[in-house]
C-alpha cells in the first residue's frame, strides 16, 4: 500500500489518515481534508463531516492511499 501526501488526483471521499489508518474517510474539496469519519459514521453525520475542516496544523500531516477495489466504480478517478 502506498500512502502519500499532498492532493489526490480528485475530489471526493479517499482512505486518508494521519497514522495511515485504512478504516479513516476524509473528504478532499480540491482545497482541504475533511474531518475523518469511519464506515460506521452515520451518512448524516458523514456528510456534515465532509463540510468540516481539518485542523489547519494537521492538513500537512494527511497521507492518502488509492481507493480500494470493493469500492462502486462511481468512486474512482
């Protein structure tokens, strides 16, 4: 698994984490990381979630890694 840093190639949700944690979601706006969220996160409190930044000092510390396979074609870049 490689895990990197900086903006993935496109907006929307990706595996991204500060301590490279698979189960962590954030949504990337073209600007910003979201705050994470996990599969069990409920949708509503997902998508208010995807609204909120991250903690500016934190942003740098975001590593994101390719969407898994398992995930609906309509996710990928």
């Amino acid at each position: 698994m490689n895990w990197r840093k900086g903006p993935p190639p496109s907006i929307g949700w990706w595996p991204a984490s500060v301590c490279k944690d698979l189960g962590c979601v954030r949504w990337w706006n073209g600007k910003h990381w979201s705050q994470a969220a996990w599969a069990d996160t409920p949708v509503k409190v997902a998508a208010s979630t995807a609204r909120k930044p991250e903690l500016a000092v934190i942003q740098d510390e975001i590593e994101w890694t390719d969407r898994p396979a398992d995930w609906p074609k309509r996710s990928k870049t």
